[in-house]
C-alpha cells in the first residue's frame, strides 16, 4: 500500500477520528489536559506505526505533563484502538505535540503589532505633510 492511496488516507481518517475519541473521553490520567486536540494521523503503510500530532493548550508544563500521560496510557490506547478499528495490525502509537496553532497565533500577533505601527506611522507622515502645506512662506 502506498503511503497516499485512497486506503491509506481512509485508514489515517478512521484512526484520526477513534484516537480523538478515545483521548477524548477514554483516559482517566489526570496529566492528560482536556484541552488536548488530535490535530494529524500517519499511519505507516504496513501498519506498523503510527504518528500522531497532538496540540495543548496551556502552559510548557500542562503540555509537558499531557505528553507524559499520552505516552504513559499508549498501551491503553493502543489496545481501545484495537478493539473500536479492524486491522491486521494495530499500529504502535507515537505522540508528537504540535505548536502549529500557538505558533500561527502568535505571528497573527506580530502581524497586527507591524501593522498598526505602519499605520501610526503613516498617520505622523500625514500630519507632518499637513503642517508643511499650512505654514506661510517668507518671502
């Protein structure tokens, strides 16, 4: 199986949606935030393993501790996995935290700070413009 075949996606798909749903509402692990989002899924062709980027909101270290807890609780998910999705191989699960969203949250803020010192800037601009035109010549 190719890595971007139809089957290939449909099982990224399925796993994607039962991993949210198990991390969701099936870990009693008090590190694991409820502010916890399965963001991607990559399963490798031969069913092998898996790749799963998980986002966190909140501090370094609720993030730190809810990857903890994931990769703690992998056996229990690995098995939930198995027994909600038929494959000939449950995959061996590998969580990677995903700074994505704080990372695009955080250069939309520094786009809109440029932004208002351009138009702070252009509004001194237009002001000094306006005061030049006003002032009588010596002659």
């Amino acid at each position: 199986m190719r890595k971007n075949s139809v089957k290939n996606r449909k099982i990224n798909d399925e796993v994607h949606r039962v991993l949210a749903e198990i991390i969701r509402g099936g870990i009693k692990d008090p590190r694991v935030s409820p502010m916890t989002s399965v963001l991607q899924v990559e399963v490798a062709p031969d069913l092998k393993t898996c790749k799963v980027w998980v986002s966190v909101y909140g501090d370094e270290q609720k993030k730190k501790d809810t990857m903890e807890g994931l990769n703690s609780a992998s056996g229990f998910i690995r098995g939930e996995l198995a027994r909600r999705v038929n494959l000939r191989n449950t995959p061996q699960l590998r969580f990677l935290l995903d700074d994505s969203i704080a990372y695009g949250v955080e250069m939309s803020r520094r786009i809109d700070e440029v932004r208002a010192a351009d138009r702070l800037a252009e509004e001194l601009r237009g002001d000094e413009e306006a005061e030049e035109t006003e002032e009588p010549e010596n002659e």
